[in-house]
C-alpha cells in the first residue's frame, strides 16, 4: 500500500477514501471471513459402476458421503477447522495446495490407468527421474523404442502398486496433496448398520486425509504403536474400533500439520 501510494503519488485524502472502501468491502462480507479455514477437502466421486455409494451421491445431499465427511469434519474440529467443497467432474488441479486438499472416491484400477501420476505420487520427480533413467538403459541394452521401454518399465511398476496398496483402502500423497478412497467389500460386507459402513468410510478418509497433510504411519505397531493402537494414523486397527470410529488424535500429530501448513 506504501508501495503504491509512492509510486501514483496519491494524496493522502484519496489514499483514505480507497483504504475505508477496502476495508469496508471487507466488513461487509462476513461470508468470506467465515469461508476461510485451516483445512478445505475438495470432494469428488467418481461413478462407479455397480458401486451404491458412488451413486448415492449423485441423489440428494450427496448421499452417504454427506455423514461421512460430517464425521471427518467433526474428527479433525479438535485441532483444525476445515470446509467442504462437493463438486462433480474432474480433479481440478489448479485448486490443490497444502491446505486444500483432493479428495477422490475412485477404483484402484482407474488410477493405475495414469501409471506416471500414481508413481509421481508416491515418489515425486526423484522416482520418475529414476524410471526414466531405466528406460534409457533398456533402450540401449534391448534395442527397445522409447514406447516399448516406457510400456514395460511402467507396466512393472503399475503391478508392484497394485500388490503395495489395498484395493480396497485408499492412499494418500503429502507429494501432490491429494488423497484417494476405494470401495471397500469388505466394509459393505461386515458393517451391520448404516452407521458402521459410515464409520468404516470415515475412518479411511481421515487416515488418508492425514497422509495428504504430510503425516506417517506411527512408530511400532498394536499395543506399542507411537501414538496408541487406535490412533488414526495407525494402519492396522482392531476392526471394531474401525466399525465404532474409535479413534485418537495426538497432539503431536496436529502440531506437525500445523508447522506443514504454516498455521499459528
């Protein structure tokens, strides 16, 4: 503002008129004060075929999502405030930071069809750098064409992922601030209640969600686990804790989010 004053030489009367209309501006948009949270989840669901929940969501109030992120919302509410944004289509990327974070409902399969963007988030430039280091080798050492290289090195890469990440959890990348959901069998399969298949979903999300925002599986695992058997961050819960949404959130967790995001 100093800057500008200076540089248009603006009288000191005008320069007051501009500064009370912005401020003004300000004080009457309490809508976009109230906007501004720590955390915001861009949420997108893919159509499934067959899938119950994706459809849901096209029906009104997004469906079973809608409790679903209610409860993921109201988990992070001990540390954080956090928004929602239900939108249809695709990813936009030019949305995502590290405090606005995208979250997909997709199949395994389908991500594995961009196998360059699966394996950049997990391993960022450094691994694609790598693999790209590979597939001048095989070039070299079996006369491939770059195709043929990409095609094979790729190809081998996409079913190690494949065995590395359950198809019916999800993953998520501090890499890309990206988080993504699967469709579960098995939680349609042994929650006895709408809201235990709720609590399934949402205890997925906010372990995903958690990766997204840069943190690791605890130290140690059950009984000795870092922060805990149930907490959140913990891969192998009790499923009873998972169908109950028994979950913790450490402090500790929460200040290395907070330090990722800048936030005082």
């Amino acid at each position: 503002m100093i800057f500008f004053y200076y540089r248009t030489k603006m009288n000191r009367r005008t320069f007051g008129k501009a500064l009370a209309v912005m401020m003004g501006a300000v004080a009457f948009c309490p809508e976009a004060l109230a906007a501004q949270k720590d955390i915001t989840l861009d949420v997108y669901i893919d159509k499934i075929k067959g899938d119950a929940l994706s459809a849901s969501y096209y029906k009104k109030d997004h469906g079973v999502f809608k409790p679903i992120f209610d409860k993921v919302v109201d988990f992070y509410s001990e540390y954080f405030s956090m928004g929602i944004n239900y939108r249809q289509g695709k990813v936009d990327e030019k949305l995502i930071k590290k405090n606005q974070i995208a979250f997909q409902y997709t199949t395994l399969n389908s991500l594995l069809n961009e196998p360059r963007k699966m394996i950049y988030s997990f391993g960022g430039k450094e691994l694609i750098d790598e693999l790209e280091s590979e597939i001048q080798r095989a070039i070299k050492e079996q006369n491939w064409t770059y195709k043929q290289a990409e095609s094979e090195i790729f190809g081998y890469m996409n079913r190690v992922l494949k065995q590395a990440v359950s198809g019916e959890g999800g993953f998520g990348s501090r890499i890309v601030n990206r988080a993504w959901m699967f469709p579960s069998k098995t939680h349609n399969e042994k929650a006895e209640s709408a809201e235990e298949l709720i609590n399934a979903y949402a205890f997925v999300a906010v372990h995903e969600i958690g990766h997204a925002l840069g943190l690791d599986h605890p130290k140690g695992q059950g009984f000795y686990s870092e922060f805990g058997q149930n907490n959140f961050m913990n891969p192998k819960q009790r499923f009873r804790d998972v169908l109950d949404f028994n979950l913790t959130f450490h402090h500790k967790q929460a200040e290395n989010i907070r330090e990722r995001l800048d936030l005082k």
